[in-house]
C-alpha cells in the first residue's frame, strides 16, 4: 500500500513523515492507532504476517519485563510505573483541557470557524474531553491489535519463531538477483519483504532444516546473498551446515574431514585463525584478515562434467573495517558482557564446587546425600542474587520528571530502551562464553590493545568522541570509532554468506549502517552491473571499507571523521602556537624587568607543564589513532590483493580486474586521505621536540649556573692552599731551595704560555692552518720521494681490500691442495689415462666448489 508522505495538511488534519520508511512495519508504527487496523486489512498476506509476527515479539518482551523494576528504591514495576503514570497523565490532561475548551470555542466564534488550526485544537480538545468515557474505552478496545491481528496468542508453529529457544528477535536478510532480469523478490514461505529488503528470522534460516531457502543450488543464473547481523561463530557453522545440508559436525582439528562443512571451515581457515582465547578480554577475540581459495564441495553436476570440479573453487575472506557507535550505547553494550562474564564465571565456580564435593562421599551414603543438597543451595543462591541484581544493571538518573506528561513519555522512553535492547542482551548472555563463542564488536583501542581488561576511559578520550561531545549541549550524543569484522564467503559461483555487526539495539537502521548500505546500493543498480557472483562480493567490500567514509550519504547521526581530526590538528596547533606565544612574553618581561620577584614568579610558572602536557598528548593521541586507521586501511588492502589474486586463479570469471582495480584505487584514496591529515600534524610534532629542546636547554642551564656557583666558592680556596702548599723559602724556611717569587714566575709564566696556545688554536683559523702545514708538507714530500702515495692508491688497503686478498690467497692454496691429493691419488691407483690438463681442469672445478662451501659454513659459524 503506498502512502504520500507529507508535513501537516491542516485540511485532511494528518501529519505525515516527510522521510517515508522503507518497510511496511515501519509504516505500521509510523501511522496513528486509529489508521492501523484499516492499513493492516489492506496489506498482502506476506506483509501481514510480518506485522503479526513483530507484534507478537513486542508483546513478548513486554510480558517478559513485566517485573523488571526502574531502580532499586522503587517497588513498583516498570509497566505498573507506565499504567499508573498515563492515568494521572490522563486525568490531569482531562481537567485541564474542560477550561480550553471554553477559550478556544471562543476564539473560534471571533474567527467564524475559518482558521484550520483552531479547528485542529478544537477537535484535538473533544477527543481529550471524552477520555474516560464509555465511547473512549470502546474505542481503546477496539484498537487493540489483538482485535484486529488474529492469531496473536497461538503457539509458535514450525514455520514461526519461538520466544523460548535461543536467537529470538534476530533476522537476517536475503538479496536475490537473476542474470539479465537484475533484483528479484525471493517467493519463498520464511522470507517477508520485498527486495532488496527482505528478511528471514535467524530461527528460520539456521535450524528450520527442512524449509529453510539456505541450501544448495546448482542454478548459475541466481545470485544470492544471505547475511547474518553478528559476527557469531555458531551461527557461521550452522549456516554452512544447512548450506550442504548436513547435520552440525564436530569441528576439531585432530578429526579427520568428512563432510562438506569440516572442509570448508576447516581448522587452519577457521577456528585456527581465532585470536583472544582463554583467559583474554573478550574484545581480543577476532578472526586474522586474510583472504583464501578453497575447493568447492563436489555436487551433482561435478559427476557429469569432471572439469567444472576441477576448476571451481571457493573464497573465504575476512577483512577488519572501521564503523562507528553512540557512546551510551557502547557503555550499556559493556555492561551487559561483564553481566555474562560474571554469570559464566559464577557458573563455572558452581561447577568446581559440584565436582569437589561429589567427590566426599562416604561408605554408607551420608556424604552422597550431603553432596546432592548443597548444589541446589547454590543454585538457589545464584538465582536468587541474579533476581536481585538484575535491577541494579539499570542505573537511575539524576534527573527525574516533574509533570505528569513528562513522567509517562520518560516511563515509556525506559520501557522502549528495555525491548529494544532486549534481542541484542539476550545473544549476549547465550553465546558470548559458548563453543564456538560470539566475537563483540571493538573500540579503536581495543582493537589495538587487545589484552587491556577495560579500555573505557581511553574510548572517551578518542578524537572522535571528544568531537562529537559538546558542553554546551547535553543532549549532544558522543560517537566512538568501532573496528568490525567482515566474514565473507563465496560458495559454488552463485551464492554469498557474509556476517559482520550492527549497531547496538534494534534501532532505526541509518545511512550510514553497513547493510543498509549495500542494500540501498543493490535497489538502485542496474541491471546490467551484476554479471556474476564476485561482482556482488566487490559491492559488498567497497560498502564495508568504505561506510565510515563515505560523504555522498545523507546526513545523519554518523561523525564527519576527517572534518573532526582537521579540527583537532588545528586546535593543536592553535595551542601550541598560544604556548609559543607566553612564553615569548615571559621572555620579553624577564629581559625588560629587572626585578628578582618577577623573574623568580616567571621561573616558577615555567616548572609547570600542564598545559604543554595536555598539548603534547592530545597531538599523540591524533596520531595514534591515525596509525592504528592506517594499519586496518592496510591490511583491507593486503586483503584485496589476495581477492584479486584468487579472482585471477578462477578461470570461469569473466572480466571482473576492472571492479577490483577500481575498488582498490577508493581504498587507497580513503589512505590518502588519511596520510594528508598525518602530514598536517607533522608541524605538530616538530613544535613538540622544538619546546623540549627549550625545556633540556633550560635545565641545563641551571645546572651550569649551580656549577659555576660551586667553583666560585672552591677556586679561591684551591688557589690559596696551592700556594702555601709550596715548597718556597718563605713559608718553609732555610730548607727550600727556590724563593716564592720565582715559583710565582715559573707558574704565571708557563700557565700564560699554555693558556695562549689553547686560546689561539681555538680561535684563530691563521694559526690552525700553519700548525696543519708544518705537518703535511713534510709529509707530501717524503711521499714523493718515496712513492708512498702509489702503493697506497695501488693496494688500497682497505677492509674490502683485505678480504679479497684473502680470499685469493685461500683459493690458491686450496687448488694446490687438492692438485696435491689428486696426484697422489693417481700415483696410488695407476690411472694415467687421461691427460693432464684435463684432470687438472676437473679438479680445480671441485675444489673451488669444495672451497666456496667450506666459506659459507665458516661465515654462518662466525654470524
């Protein structure tokens, strides 16, 4: 059903959105109560399923949080909070509208009922005046889904999801495209929506064996792609599972490859290539980027055509990207994974405990008793802790709503943050610590620093963040800079499984969420630009690399990542040149005033380095954060190198060097990019190495001063005792030789004579250079006369020079020695046959072979 969607038409009294949703559920919540029963009756019987299928999850959650408190000092739970709080919002509304009413069909009589807007309040104030009456609660009644949506309350069939199996609440997506006709709509039972937007529940799509739309096809002219929402290592495993249509095996390195799965995710191109394994952070857990050709699983077709089995084969990709989150967000997606690592560290003590006292049991069964009691205890304990710590995981704000309209949207602001975050807290808590676990998204940081335990701090400190950040608006939402993986493989030349994160939260997908992306991407091609299987994956990585980047979106909640790091480089410099500039003026006040005060206040406030630290780490930061973007732009490349390798390898592509060289070139335009932004703060670090060479001149210069204070003090005193430590007549008596006065004189005069000559050499170039021609005019002589300079510029005595000559010399003797033993040995043996000269030839060949490997194994025993 199509909808116009408009601003405020005050002659049809509707709002419409001026951005239209692209889904029919989007459409079903963006309507008022009142248009929803009569647009569900309109839509097709796919898309009412979706709407019932979306209700029932809605109503679900609500049922599940029924006794979820808002905080601990409240008793009241938080639906009972969201009843009471729309009563009194209500009633109040209602007793306050009785006295508008009056005014306004007042001013409606003064304007005789012309004005369109009057004449919204007017209608809007009898509908509020009715509220509580029979008609008003007939209608609530009617609007009810349940009146209007059949089949609301009935259990889950096999083709439906259940809310008490695991994976609950999550859907993939799937992207069907058919060789000269473009995108087309998959017509299958599992699957709601229209391309490109069609989703399949994750329940459906993975353990739905029978009907499920993952399984093999040997039909080249369909292309398709199924995507899973989370990096999830299960669910990678289950998806190829039902791809070959087999059961889950055992992946284990040490187990012999029988089925189609085990090939495929084999232990080196799978569970080996994990890094972050027990006992590390959970955000060290990612998968190594790199891209692989496996063979492709022999089908039907391979048993007809033996060549198409020979030639096809496989691609694996995993390839890291940069993407992005809301800081609130992040720190709720925090606390839940230290939720699950307490509970699975709880669980895991459990189990110890268990296995400890199972093991006291005595001969006539008091301990076997005894044994089985206590774990029921300490289940009951954990359960009965877990309910009561679970209110506590909310943390109630500071602020708290005043009025009773303010109270009931903040009530239904919680309750909406509760379900939305519902599916997301709930995959957390099942597959974070399982086998194979679930890989969480990671921080710039914790990308790098895998192994730091809680990296929060340094995520508020990103550039990003602190852009994004505003103190004069509190309602600024901060971002953080995300490093997400994507999973990629390409199957039998007509099928893509990719997994890769979304945001926290079932929240509006934005332009600039990855799938998104590529969705938008895929529904506005044309037909003609996808000819086969790789052209797809070359859509679906440029997507990737590129989504963090990309400025022909639309503007949304996504950060301007280049405009933020040029305004922090420019902020830098800015202080640094601030920095620059009071330290000129205390130079300029220290040369112009003479005052010790003002001298000494000015030394004093230079022993503070504050604000010169905070420059210095904020242009560290910048640049850290660039390396670490650089490397992942790096290894997106190394990995494009390999796709386009292994594309070269795959005989059956046609033409697809075109798409990857130019997907290649935006990289390396995005590295550009980012390198520019390195070579602006280029002068920031020059101006930090110039202010701590200042800093080390400084110093240094007191410590000169502090020295030449000391021998102010002692040369006096080492002057007096040397003087009358003479032996002198006048001061030891008849015994000395010499008087004072001509000790004095000997001392004045050598000293002056010493002093002089230092003084000329290092001051006077005149002297400099006759001293040096006294010296090397002599010297050119008698090497004329000698012929010094020949032999020196014929031997070249040099070390290169000495090891040739050493060589030779050992390449010499080696030969006569082998020439000595083969004269021997033929002396020996009476072989006098062939000639000499080629003997010898021979025997030279092997000892040089001899002597050159004799050399290496004497230098490697050296090295």
């Amino acid at each position: 059903m199509d909808v116009k969607y408009r601003r405020y038409d005050p002659q049809e009294n509707q709002y419409y959105d001026p951005i239209p949703p692209n889904d029919v559920w989007g459409k079903f919540l963006s309507m008022r109560f009142v248009q929803r029963p009569a647009f569900y009756k309109d839509l097709e019987t796919s898309e009412q399923e979706l709407v019932r299928k979306e209700v029932q999850r809605i109503k679900y959650f609500r049922k599940n949080f029924e006794t979820q408190l808002l905080s601990p000092s409240r008793s009241l739970a938080l639906s009972d909070s969201l009843a009471d709080s729309r009563a009194r919002w209500r009633k109040a509304a209602r007793a306050r509208c009785i006295q508008e009413l009056a005014a306004c069909k007042v001013e409606m009589a003064k304007s005789s009922g012309n004005d369109p807007l009057l004449q919204r309040r007017y209608s809007i104030l009898t509908k509020v005046a009715a509220w509580g009456s029979k008609e008003d609660a007939k209608l609530q009644e009617d609007l009810d889904p349940e009146r209007y949506i059949p089949d609301l309350d009935q259990q889950p069939s096999n083709m439906e999801d259940n809310p008490k199996e695991p994976n609950f609440g999550y859907n993939g997506w799937v992207i069907v495209f058919e060789k000269g006709k473009g995108g087309v709509t998959m017509e299958h039972p599992l699957c709601h929506g229209k391309f490109p937007n069609q989703k399949i529940s994750i329940q459906q799509m993975l353990y739905n064996k029978s009907q499920t739309p993952l399984k093999r096809t040997e039909d080249k002219k369909q292309l398709r792609y199924f995507h899973l929402p989370a990096n999830n290592m299960k669910w990678v495993e289950e998806a190829i599972s039902r791809y070959y249509g087999e059961n889950l095996p055992v992946f284990d390195a040490h187990k012999v490859l029988k089925t189609n799965a085990q090939r495929l995710l084999k232990h080196e191109l799978w569970r080996g290539q994990q890094r972050g394994g027990v006992g590390a952070p959970v955000h060290s857990r990612h998968i190594g980027s790199r891209c692989s050709l496996v063979p492709s699983a022999p089908s039907s077709a391979a048993s007809t055509k033996p060549e198409v089995a020979a030639e096809s084969k496989d691609i694996a990709l995993f390839m890291p990207y940069l993407h992005w989150e809301i800081e609130q967000r992040l720190r709720r997606m925090a606390e839940v994974v230290r939720e699950a690592t307490r509970t699975k560290e709880k669980e895991n003590e459990e189990v110890r405990l268990r296995r400890r006292l199972s093991s006291f049991v005595n001969e006539d069964g008091s301990g076997r008793k005894q044994s089985s009691k206590f774990p029921e205890v300490a289940s009951d304990w954990r359960i009965k802790s877990r309910s009561q710590a679970a209110p506590n995981t909310r943390r109630e704000r500071s602020w708290k709503p005043q009025s009773s309209l303010a109270q009931y949207l903040w009530h239904v602001a919680k309750l909406f943050e509760i379900i939305d975050e519902a599916a997301d807290e709930r995959h957390i808590m099942e597959h974070l610590h399982s086998s194979p676990p679930l890989h969480m998204r990671r921080t710039i940081d914790q990308y790098y620093y895998p192994t730091v335990e809680d990296s929060s701090q340094r995520d508020q400190d990103q550039v990003v963040c602190r852009g994004t950040r505003s103190k004069n608006d509190p309602d600024a939402m901060a971002r953080v800079v995300m490093v997400d993986q994507l999973w990629l493989w390409i199957l039998d030349d007509n099928t893509i499984i990719s997994s890769f994160p979304r945001r926290w939260g079932r929240n509006k997908p934005d332009a600039s969420a990855t799938h998104r992306g590529i969705r938008d991407h895929l529904g506005k091609i044309d037909s003609s630009q996808i000819n086969n299987i790789y052209d797809l994956a070359l859509i679906i990585i440029d997507e990737c690399s590129k989504v963090f980047f990309d400025r022909t979106k639309p503007i949304d909640q996504r950060p301007e990542v280049i405009d933020i790091f040029g305004s922090a480089i420019s902020n830098t410099a800015e202080m640094k040149t601030v920095s620059y500039e009071r330290f000129g003026r205390d130079v300029h006040t220290m040369n112009t005033q003479a005052s010790l005060e003002t001298v000494d206040g000015i030394t004093r406030r230079w022993l503070n380095i504050s604000f010169e630290w905070s420059i210095l780490m904020n242009a560290q930061r910048i640049i850290d954060e660039l390396q670490i973007m650089q490397e992942i732009f790096t290894k997106q490349i190394t990995v494009m190198r390999d796709f386009l390798k292994a594309l070269e390898n795959i005989k059956a592509v046609q033409g697809p060097d075109e798409n990857g060289e130019s997907l290649q070139a935006k990289t390396k335009a995005q590295l550009r990019e980012v390198l520019d932004i390195k070579q602006q703060q280029s002068g920031i670090i020059e101006a930090k190495a110039a202010s701590k060479s200042a800093e080390q001149a400084v110093l240094q210069g007191r410590s000169i001063m502090v020295f030449t204070v000391v021998t102010i003090f002692f040369l006096p005193l080492s002057f007096f005792s040397s003087v009358f430590g003479m032996n002198a007549l006048e001061l030891n008596g008849s015994s000395s030789p010499l008087h004072l006065t001509h000790e004095l004189k000997y001392m004045f005069g050598l000293s002056s004579i010493v002093i002089f000559l230092a003084l000329a050499f290092a001051f006077s170039e005149w002297i400099r250079t006759v001293f040096v021609l006294t010296f090397r005019l002599p010297y050119a002589y008698l090497a004329y006369w000698t012929d010094l300079d020949h032999i020196r510029l014929k031997w070249r005595y040099s070390p290169s020079a000495l090891r040739r000559i050493e060589r030779a010399k050992l390449e010499k003797l080696w030969q006569r020695s082998e020439l000595r033993r083969a004269e021997k040995f033929r002396k020996r043996s009476g072989n006098i046959k062939q000639g000499p000269e080629v003997t010898n030839r021979e025997v030279l060949s092997q000892s040089r072979r001899r002597f050159w490997n004799w050399k290496v194994r004497r230098d490697s025993e050296l090295a």
